[in-house]
C-alpha cells in the first residue's frame, strides 16, 4: 500500500522546500565558493616574470599610420614602454612610447593569480614601412628581444593573409601548424582566426598556453581575433579577451566596444562580427560599413556559420539576416568557424548556388586545432572533409581584381583552393 499523504506532511515537505530555498539565498556564494574552489582551481604552467613575455600585435587604429603592441609581465613591473625605429634593430634615432598598464586577474590560479598587461599604441608612422621595436622596462633594463612589423600600404598593393578557424584545443599541435604556416607562408600580413581561441575563455592559464605555443609568430604579424562562444566561457563578458587583446572601437553604436569592428587594408574592408551577441543589432551597422566602402573586396568574419558543416546545427539568422546583406553589397568571402570540419560552399546568395562568384558570396568553415566534428552532407558544400586542421591564405596579387584562395593541412599539402576573379 501506498503511503498516504496528510496534508500535516504535505505541509512539512513545504516549508522544508522554502527553508532550504532561503538557506541557499543565505549561504549560495559560500556554496558556489566551495563548489569553484574544488573543481576550478588550477595551476600555471607558465608564469609572469619581470621580463616581457606574450607579445601581441594588434590594430585599435587605421593599420597603415599605427601599431598596437600588448605584453605581460609580473606585478613587480609597474611601467612599460616601447621603443621602437624605423629600419631595422639599433640605437641610432630610436622613438619611445609609454604603455597603459592593467592588472589581468584570475582568483583560481594557485601560483600566479595576477598579472599585469602593457599596451602601447605606436602613432604617426609612415604607410608601407617596417619597423623594429622591443618592449620592456627602461628603469629594470629588462627588453625584449628586438622584432619587426610593417605598417599597411597608403594605396592598394599586393598582400596576403592567413585565416584560420577554431584553436580550442589541442594548442600544442595548433602552434605546429601555425609554425608550419609561418614558414611555408612567412609573406602574410596578418592572421585571422575566426573564435573559439582556447576552450575557455575565463581560464588565463589557458590564454597563457595560446601564447607560449604562438611565440615568434603575433610578434611580427598583428592578430585579428574574432569571439567565439568558448572565448565568452558562459559569462556575459569577455573579459579575459577584452583584457589580453586592443581592438578597434568602431563597431556598432550602443553595442559592447570590441566585439564588433572594421578596418581596411590594402584595397580589401574586412568586417568582424560577433555572433554570440545579437545578429540584428550588428546588421544596421554592418550594413552602413559594407555601403560605404570603396574597396574592390569585402569580407567578412564571424564565428557561427551561415551555411554550417556539422549535423544539427541551423544559424538561421546569421543566414537570413547578415547574409542578406552580404548579397546586397557583395561580400566577396565569409570567414567562420564553430563547426570543427572544413567546408567551403559554392558562391551562394539568396541561400541559393549562385551562377558565379561574380553573383554570390563563399562561405568557409574551418577548424585548426584538433577537436573535430561529424560532417554531414550539404548541397551548398563545393569541398567538404572532417578530422582535418588546416590553414587557409588569401592572396591578392599583382592584378587587384583577382584573388586566390588556398587550405593547407600540417603537412603543407594543398587541400583546396579557388580563385576569384571581379
């Protein structure tokens, strides 16, 4: 027989739940302290030092007139600054600049909680030019070694690029691949890396492993990032992200500085969205970058695909409505993630095969670390393959209305490739 239930226990079994309930609302930051402390806590594998370390170019303004340099050091290092020539390394005529200071936190790791981050912005340089600059503290006498960059071209010139998808994980084969990119393709201008730059994003042990594995590489050629879903970690902001990397702060109106943004190089606009946030709060400005550009090639870059790879995933807002806007001003390419197989469509528009590229838009997915999905067949899919990290170069050569793109695996063999000609 079932035991019966009395409304005298019914009533028990209620003020038991609304008991537990405000004992929770009393103690839940004790609980939640308890629960992050024995599941979260970590160590680090590479610690802050007096000495420069995670040296990141990055653009926050027009990249033919200015250079963005990011660094990390110890708490102990309390100033930094830049110097920097024109040329290459040596004393003579060098120009200095001071770097903003920040701390960079994360409370769970044991043996270097806190760090701090330098950023300078090098301004008035002249177009087409290298430089050579090292980063450090005068006082201490404790530098970089010495590097070079080169400021975009004043007029439209030959360039290439590198973009690649997901790192996440794996990073320790992802920077084998990013150095075989390097040599077989030392020309690029910069690397685009389309989210998900570690697994998550709230963990700096993580972001520290990105950067050990990638020395030697965004010291010399800026970084393009663009936020992926595990660059947020399931928080509301990016902060480590936001922390770690200057970006521009043209984006949207009312919309989260850095999410969102644009530059132009060479004779190419390049838009980079933030599909975690709101497809359509972007669309209105994306719309505005795209209309009044001038350059012969546009692309765009974003995490979550339009035209996905892997089974049971369906963006259709970033479909419908960024893609609309893509057919509308003509985005050459767009450049994706998220999806952890390659996959790049034929021209599409109006979620159609388009008759040419001269009508439609290539959508690419790509994943370079070595988390891999199931891919399921597409009819949008011109080259489609799984369980492969690749790189990706776009060439714009001596004729500006042709471009050549190309996917490389870890071995250097070329695994697709596609031109376009306007």
């Amino acid at each position: 027989m079932k035991p019966r239930i009395t409304r005298r226990r019914a009533l028990i079994a209620f003020f038991g739940i609304v008991a537990l309930y405000f004992a929770f609302r009393e103690f839940k930051g004790d609980v939640i302290d308890w629960y992050a402390h024995s599941h979260f806590v970590r160590t680090a594998a590479y610690v802050a030092s007096d000495s420069p370390d995670q040296i990141c170019l990055t653009w926050s303004d027009d990249p033919r007139t200015t250079q963005t340099i990011q660094w990390r050091t110890a708490t102990s290092v309390m100033e930094g600054s830049v110097e920097y020539r024109e040329g290459g390394p040596g004393e003579d005529n060098l120009l200095k600049a001071k770097a903003d200071r920040k701390v960079v936190e994360d409370v769970l790791l044991q043996n270097d909680p806190l760090n701090h981050r330098f950023t300078a912005v090098l301004r008035d340089l002249k177009p087409d030019t290298t430089y050579a600059y090292r980063v450090g503290n005068a006082a201490q006498n404790t530098w970089s070694e010495w590097a070079e960059f080169k400021t975009a071209p004043e007029a439209p010139r030959p360039f290439s690029f590198t973009y690649l998808g997901d790192p996440q994980k794996g990073l320790d084969s992802w920077g084998r691949l990013m150095q075989a990119a390097q040599e077989q393709y030392s020309s690029t201008a910069f690397y685009l890396i389309a989210g998900d730059l570690i697994n998550d994003g709230g963990w700096r042990n993580e972001w520290d492993h990105f950067f050990r594995v990638s020395r030697g590489i965004f010291d010399r050629r800026p970084l393009v990032p663009v936020l992926g879903n595990h660059d947020y970690s399931y928080d509301e902001v990016p902060q480590l992200y936001l922390d770690l990397f200057s970006l521009p702060l043209n984006g949207p109106a009312d919309f989260p500085p850095e999410r969102a943004y644009s530059f132009t190089y060479s004779n190419a606009l390049f838009v980079v969205l933030d599909s975690n946030l709101p497809v359509e709060d972007q669309a209105p400005w994306l719309e505005e970058q795209l209309s009044e550009s001038t350059a012969t090639w546009k692309f765009a870059a974003y995490h979550h695909p339009a035209f996905p790879s892997a089974p049971h995933r369906r963006n259709v807002d970033v479909r419908d409505i960024w893609g609309a806007i893509f057919d509308k001003y003509h985005v050459d390419m767009a450049l994706q993630g998220h999806d952890h197989a390659y996959l790049r469509t034929y021209p599409m528009r109006g979620g159609e095969r388009a008759a040419s590229a001269k009508e439609g838009t290539y959508y690419v997915v790509s994943v370079s670390g070595t988390k891999f999905y199931d891919q399921e067949p597409h009819d949008y899919a011109e080259v489609a393959f799984p369980d492969v990290m690749t790189y990706q170069t776009i060439d714009i050569g001596m004729n500006p209305d042709t471009l050549t793109y190309r996917a490389y695996d870890m071995e250097g063999k070329l695994r697709d490739e596609v031109v376009i000609t306007k």
